[in-house]
C-alpha cells in the first residue's frame, strides 16, 4: 500500500480538512482509502473515519517504535494511506510528523497557509524542504497543498513560484463550511460534527489525486515478523450476550469494554489485539446497560465531563463499583479514572457522584492540566506491568485529581505528570486507573488479559 503524510506548517493550519479533503477526492476518483494518524491523537482520527469509513491507523514513535509504526501501517487495507501529522512538521521531540514520514519513508505534501500569499507560500515550502538537511532528517517535501487558496491567478501564481523539485498538488478553497467546531482536548469528535458533505465534494475536485499516487511510496517492510492480530479494528458485538456465564476458557477471557460518547477513546490497534485474544462485550454507561458478565471490563478515555448528570444515574456504574470491589479486575484510563472516583466536578462548579471505586476526587480546570508522551516505571506488578516494568503512552487532560492520604500508586512518573506531578495509576481493590493512555505496543493490554486470565 504506498502512501503519503500530510504535514503542516503549524498546528491550526488546517491539517485535518486537507486529510478529509485528500480521503474524499480519492474516494471519488474510485480509490479505498487507509486514513493514518501520526501521533497519539483520538479526534483527528475519528474524523477520518467518518468520511473513509475505515478506522485510522495510529502511527506514534514514542508508542511504537520504528517497526511497531511499520507493522501498524501494514496492518491497514486500502488502495493508499493518507498519513495526517502532528502540529508542524518537525515539531515534538518524541514522535514528530518528520520523525514518522522518516522511519516509513513516505513523501510529504505540505499543508501551507495561502490565504494571503503567493511567491512566500512557495518561499516556506522551499525552506520547510531545505530545513531537514539542517535537523538531520532524511525526509522528501514532495509538494504542497495550498489551504485557504482561491483558483485562478491566485492558484496559477502559488504553483509557478514553487521550484522544479517542489510539486502544487492542489488547493483548499476558503469557504466556513470548511472548519470543524472545538472544544477542550480539540476539534470535536467526527461523530458529532462531521464537514458539510457539499463543501468537501468541491474541495475534493481542486485536489490532484494522479500527481499524489505518483510521487507516493510504499514503506519498508517491519524487520520483526507482525504478530498474528486479525485487522478488526471495529468491537465486535458478536459475543454481546448479557445474559451469558462468566467464560470458563481460561484462553479467551470476556473483556467488557465501555463504548458510548464518554468512553470513545480507544486505539484500532487496542481493540484488535482484545477481538483477537479475547471474548469483547460492549456496553453503555449512557444507556443503561447493564454491566455484562465478564471477567475483566476496560474503561477507555472519552468526555466523562460532559455526561456527568447521566453516569451519576447510570446503574451500570453502580453494578461495576460492586463488581469492583468483589475483586473483578477494572483497567481505566483518564476518563475512565474520572469515572471511577468518588465524585466529579465540573468548570461549572456541579459536582456529581461517580463509581467511588477511586479514593479520589476529580475537578475540571480552564485549561489543560497535562499534555505530552509520558514513560511510567511500576513499583508493583498490576493490571498493566510487573514490577520494574517500563509503559510508554500518552496523557492529554484538563482535569485535576486529588487524592486521599491512604491512596496507592502503581507507577513512578520518569517522563510526564501523571496524577500528581510523581505517580500515575491508582490501584484499589483488583482495578488499576491512570491518566496514561496506553497503546497495546507497550505489552499492557497484552499483561492485561493475562492478569484477567489468571
């Protein structure tokens, strides 16, 4: 599958409607498409989703690795993978957009902000190219992309200063139809605000897919044989029987997995490896539902803070605190940790009862609390690690938790916050909650189900 990243100048440049851009117009040109992510990102690639109808790939260094990035782009299908970056393109020093395009070895297309410009549009793509010598990365600026450009002279004018190595791939006309709302945490989520379908078809047709399929690649295969995970990226709803016993094969435990708009942080690669090596049952706080006999449940991150009226209602929280605190191993993460405390108070001052699983008490703040790759060292074997143990993720959160006296912590912080600045991951009873999103390259989903098995 050859393919191309998509990088932009700055965050804010309009990188996630160039990819939506991209997806559609090889859409309508007959091409399936594997939309990618680089970096930890949830939103940007529920976007992606939404208009490829195909799960986005997270492609992470700091996550994965150079082979674990290559393995994960091979496991997706398509005729051509549109790889969107991370702010801009050599920015961050874990897992940069560069950083990515580097170790798959994937042309660049430049998103550049023309809105009012011409020769110095071609003039930033000239230096963004020449800079890589500079930052020591051997990276290919194939061409660009002009967000925000009108057509005729406008266009003409952009794609004749550029130079003869630097190609004009197309435009994005201005046009407000064109913008996805945001809140805290980013855009929205692609469920919830999709583009206008009008719009983006006439984005589309000012793209020129040929001269993108062209100049793509496909990368070098991984050097580490890939694992034996089945590409299903979606749950699986097969097994989502509530009325069933408690899985008697030790092999195939039945994870139950909270799947609503407050819990709807989850990497493909997360829930592949669980269909595969597991029995996954889904069910909705938000709804109701009740909480599936299981032999472990996984609290994904999501937008708690939004529904705090319905979970402090939800009879599924109430059933999963008692299971809980019977010793039914509980993983969390971030939201789900914020869903587990005693109570949840929101930038409004409401304050709602949650699970009380947690010795702790979780508040929204104005402005994000943590943001950045985080490297977690356990000082107790849990869910996620034995003791000793190394977790690399990712934390993004604007809420601040304050815990009890007699609360205990899983891991020691060597890169990152985590809850208080030293520790991350809460343990109380056989449930493990951290503000650490964690991708299953780490090994903690893989201890996960062996802790759940035994």
């Amino acid at each position: 599958m050859k393919g191309a990243v998509l990088a932009g100048t700055q965050s804010g440049v309009g990188k996630t409607v160039a990819a939506l851009a991209i997806i559609q117009a090889f859409d309508q040109d007959g091409y399936s498409v594997q939309p990618a992510k680089a970096g930890p990102d949830f939103i940007d690639p529920s976007h992606h989703t939404a208009i490829a109808d195909c799960p986005s790939r997270t492609l992470d260094i700091w996550l994965e690795g150079v082979d674990g990035v290559r393995r994960n782009y091979y496991r997706g299908n398509g005729d051509f993978c549109v790889v969107e970056g991370v702010m801009g393109l050599y920015d961050g020093d874990c897992s940069s957009t560069a950083m990515v395009a580097e170790a798959l070895d994937l042309p660049i297309i430049l998103v550049v902000d023309a809105k009012a410009g011409m020769e110095s549009v071609a003039a930033t793509a000239h230096g963004f190219r020449s800079y890589a010598s500079h930052a020591g990365r051997d990276i290919d600026v194939a061409g660009i992309l002009a967000q925000r450009a009108h057509g005729g002279r406008h266009a003409e004018g952009i794609r004749d200063a550029l130079p003869d190595e630097i190609q004009y791939f197309g435009r994005i006309p201005p046009q407000s139809s064109l913008s996805i709302p945001d809140r805290h945490l980013g855009l929205e989520m692609g469920s919830e605000s999709p583009l206008d379908t009008k719009a983006l078809t006439e984005a589309a047709e000012t793209i020129h897919t040929e001269q993108i399929i062209a100049a793509a690649r496909a990368p070098p295969r991984p050097e580490a044989p890939s694992e034996d995970v089945q590409s299903q990226s979606s749950i699986s709803k097969t097994n989502s029987g509530f009325n069933s016993t408690p899985n008697t094969e030790v092999s195939h435990p039945r994870i139950a997995i909270a799947d609503d708009s407050a819990f709807c942080f989850r990497y493909p690669a997360t829930v592949e490896l669980l269909n595969n090596r597991a029995n996954v049952i889904t069910f909705s706080p938000l709804a109701d539902d009740p909480l599936p006999i299981c032999d472990g449940v996984y609290l994904p991150g999501g937008y708690p803070e939004l529904h705090g009226a319905a979970l402090a209602e939800s009879q599924a929280l109430r059933s999963l605190a008692d299971r809980a605190t019977d010793g039914l191993p509980v993983l969390a993460e971030c939201g789900g940790l914020m869903t587990l405390a005693d109570s949840l108070t929101t930038t409004d001052g409401d304050t709602y009862e949650m699970a009380g699983v947690l010795p702790l008490s979780v508040q929204m703040e104005d402005r994000y609390q943590a943001l950045d790759h985080v490297k977690l060292r356990a000082d107790h074997s849990t869910l996620t690690a034995d003791t000793g143990e190394v977790r690399k993720g990712h934390e993004f959160h604007y809420s601040a938790a304050t815990v009890d006296s007699d609360a205990r912590f899983a891991f020691t912080v060597e890169r990152g916050d985590g809850i208080d600045g030293t520790h991350d991951g809460v343990i109380e009873y056989q449930t493990l909650a951290t503000y650490c999103h964690l991708h299953p390259a780490s090994g903690a989903f893989d201890t996960f189900i062996e802790r759940v098995r035994s």
